[in-house]
C-alpha cells in the first residue's frame, strides 16, 4: 500500500520571506495511522503533506546565513534553497535539487532520521519546534515521482565498464551515479534479490519494498546490469572480473552482530534481532526460520533502530507484551525519536538505566526470567559515549519467553580471496581508502562497512557518492 498523496491547493500560504513565519505556523506533522490500527499490519505508517502544508511548514525556514542543518546532513544538502522553492510553490524545481544532491533521495528520505540530523541542530530548536525538513524532503520526492517521475537523462556511453560489489544501498547509489554519467555498471549480489538490507532488514512499515524496486527498475532502464547469485571469491573470480572492467567499486555489507556473554545466553529462546527482523517481515525469499513470538513475553536488548524494529515486529507478530531493556537514559538512543514515540503508541514498554547480567533457565533449557541491575551515568569526559556504572544490590528480575540482542554489530573479517588480500587495511581489518574511497589497489574503490564499520544508510551512501565521482574522475583522466 502506498502512502496517500495529496497534491491539492487550498488557501495560498504565507508569505515565504516572511521573517517570523516561523512564530506565527505551528509545526505540523503528515498524517499517521492509528496504533491499534497499524499494529495489525506491516503497511506504511505516515501520510505527505499536501502542497499547502508543504508550503506552510517550508515558509517556517528562516533562511539562517551559515545554516547548520547543512552541516548536520550526512550528505550535505542545500537544505535552505530547497525549503525556499518549497515555500514558493516551486516543487518540481526543488525536487531537482534534491535529486541533483544524490542518488536513491526518495528511500534515503524515509529511512533518515532527521530528528537527530538537520532537525537536531535547526536554529529554531529551543525556541520553537525544528522545521520539519524529513517531511517535506518525502513531500518532495514524492511529488516528483507523481509529476516528473521519469528518469534523468544520462549522459553520452563514456565507453568504460565499472563493477560494483554488493547492491545494498551504498552500492545502489553507486552504481545509480556512475550510470547517469555514462558508463556500463554491472552490479554482482551474492544474493537473488537486489537492494540488500534496504529489503531484508528494514521493516515495511518504515520502507515500502515498491519503493526500492522503483529505484532499481529505474536503474535497469539506464542500463544498469543485475548479476545476481554471484559471490565474489565463489562464483566470481577476480581476476577475469579486473579484466573485464575499468574499475570496481566494493560496497558488500560487512558486519556481524555482537553476541551476548552474559550467563544464560545460550539457553533456547535466546535470539539475535537482526533474523527475526529479516524472517518476520517476509518480503523476500530467506534462508532463516521464522521464530514464533505469538502470545510471548518478549524482552529486546538494545535500543538503536534495530532494537525498536525488532520490538515492532514483535508486537505484530502477537506478542502478549514486549520490552526494551536499555543501559543508558531515554536521551542517549540512538534510535529516531519518532520511532521511539511511535513504539511507545504501539504498546512497546521501555526500561532506561538497566543493564542485562543473566539469563535465567526455567527449568528446561528455556529462557524464564532476565535479570537487570540498574545503572547511572558516570561522568567520563574521555567517553566517545555516555558512561555509565552499575549500582551494586539493584538486581531485578523481569519474566520473560524471548529474549532478542540488538547489540549493535562489529566488522566482519573480510575474505582471504582475492582482491581484498590485496587492499590495505587497518589494523580492524578495515579496507583503508582515502577520502574518495580510492584503495592501494589502482581501479578499486570501496566504501561502507568495509571501510568504516558498521554504517547506516546515509553514510554508506555519502561514501558511495564521493567513490562516483571519483571513478568517474579516474576513468576519463586515463
């Protein structure tokens, strides 16, 4: 199901150079589904704005001269220019600019979360609600989807082929760039289905699978070749692979899930999130089972997006209650705030301050109980994030059937097969580039979690971005 677009004028809106148009329009929000509604299904949640509202909500912009929403978008973007355009009605002209900005902009709008990005350091929080630029950046997208939805004109074929490993939404945009410029891409995938994590591990709630599949055909239109079930190092040898391309951009996800040491963690019942996400949302073919949570008490370590996707999921999987356990203060997750919000609406129950130390057995190798010790921040100014200590004699249980680690993940040692024997790394077995992405190999660029670790969508596709331009640079420079 897609979300409702309603592009209809009503009375026309303030005037965008209005200089306090921000104190006299209160934030709006788009529409949302209702939470005992939505909890039944795994549709999309949230409406767009219609065009007015889109105006409205832009005109608040007050066009600050050293705007800090810019430097807080991963990718950079001209914020101010396209809220301008906006407030005047111009929407065409400023979907342009945002697409002219990246690659995939209407999946990174959904999946971005700009209350902790550009909204989280708009120079109107604290004295009014933030401008909502996630909003009105969907707004955008999709109206040019509706109204201008064909693809941009590609430049004329440069004659050069580039391959790009894995088709996650760093390799996507990759591949997405280097095509609008001319050139061949061929993109390989270990898996038969395109768009990685975008399709596995984002629930459909969040991200309509159409949305992704949208990207990927506009893509095939350009030209772009999908070669997927080929595993590099498996079915695709590199050396052929080199010989047969210019260049090779290596994007392949590269991360593992940290694992849980406390005592019981090995007793049934006990669940990585990330498969139950993957298996549960059911939007393309796994090779995982399906756990049943249907009339479980369920208990979710963690509380970043992955950890609030797992609770979600569960809760509409059946289950009798769901519990996030989180060691810091509700301030420190890394989740968006929206979701946060939309869990608690959905019946997600949180516990902040409370760290998990054991696993208790009911008697039969099934998980019966967690216990918790609560915790305190603990002021370490040489912490990279909040720091907190464990208070002695705070020990308490929580009854519970499941319990899901959402832990976070950690770098996934690369394969010995070539070529990444080759590429230099760090001593965390990270491929080591430079700004561009460019590796000590010449002709192979790598970005994403091979380069940095763990990423999210964003960042992977910054890298992705900046790899284009530089192979398109590298390749018309020999």
């Amino acid at each position: 199901m897609r979300k409702g677009l309603l592009f209809e004028m009503s009375e026309p809106a303030p005037d965008p150079k209005a200089q306090f148009a921000w104190r006299a329009l209160d934030r709006v929000e788009p529409a949302r589904r209702s939470a005992t509604d939505r909890v039944s299904d795994f549709l999309e949640i949230h409406g767009y704005y219609d065009e007015n509202t889109a105006r409205e909500q832009a005109a608040r912009c007050v066009q600050c001269p050293e705007p800090l929403c810019v430097a807080g978008c991963p990718l950079h973007s001209d914020i101010p220019e396209w809220l301008r355009l906006t407030a005047e009605g111009q929407f065409l002209e400023a979907a342009t600019l945002v697409r002219r900005e990246g690659a995939m902009r209407e999946i990174c709008a959904e999946v971005c979360p700009s209350d902790r990005l550009c909204e989280g350091v708009c120079i109107l929080e604290g004295r009014a609600e933030a401008v909502s630029i996630g909003a009105i950046e969907q707004f955008l997208t999709h109206y040019a989807l509706e109204h201008d939805g064909a693809p941009r004109a590609s430049a004329p074929p440069s004659g050069n082929r580039v391959a790009v490993i894995g088709s996650g939404p760093g390799g996507l945009a990759c591949a997405d760039e280097l095509a609008r410029r001319g050139h061949s891409v061929s993109v390989f995938d270990k898996r038969i289905v395109p768009g990685g994590l975008l399709v596995r591990g984002v629930p459909a709630f969040k991200l309509e699978n159409t949305l992704v599949q949208r990207r990927i055909d506009i893509m095939r239109r350009r030209g772009v070749e999908f070669r997927l079930g080929e595993d590099l190092g498996m079915h695709v040898a590199f050396a052929p692979l080199k010989e047969g391309f210019d260049a090779v951009y290596l994007s392949c996800g590269s991360r593992q899930a940290r694992e849980p040491t406390f005592p019981g963690a090995h007793l049934f019942g006990v669940e990585q999130a990330l498969p139950f996400v993957v298996a549960e949302n059911s939007r393309v073919p796994v090779e995982i089972g399906h756990v049943g949570v249907k009339g479980e008490r369920v208990c979710v370590i963690g509380a970043g997006n992955l950890a609030l996707d797992c609770a979600r999921t569960a809760i509409r999987r059946g289950a009798a209650s769901v519990t996030c356990v989180h060691r810091r203060d509700e301030a420190s997750m890394s989740c968006s705030r929206r979701d946060y919000v939309e869990a608690e609406e959905e019946g997600v129950r949180f516990i902040f301050r409370s760290l998990p130390v054991a696993v208790i057995d009911q008697g039969d190798g099934r998980v019966g109980a967690i216990r918790l010790v609560r915790t305190e921040p603990s002021n370490d100014p040489s912490a990279a994030v909040p720091a907190y200590r464990v208070l002695p004699g705070t020990e308490c249980e929580l009854a519970v059937d499941r319990v899901f680690a959402a832990m976070g993940f950690d770098l996934l040692p690369l394969p010995e097969v070539e070529p990444y024997g080759s590429l230099a790394k760090d001593h965390r077995g990270r491929i080591v580039t430079d700004e561009t992405g460019k590796t000590s190999v010449p002709g192979i660029f790598a970005g994403g979690d091979m380069v940095r670790g763990p990423v999210p969508v964003l960042e992977a596709v910054r890298d992705a971005r900046l790899a284009a331009d530089a192979i398109d640079g590298w390749l018309r420079s020999r």
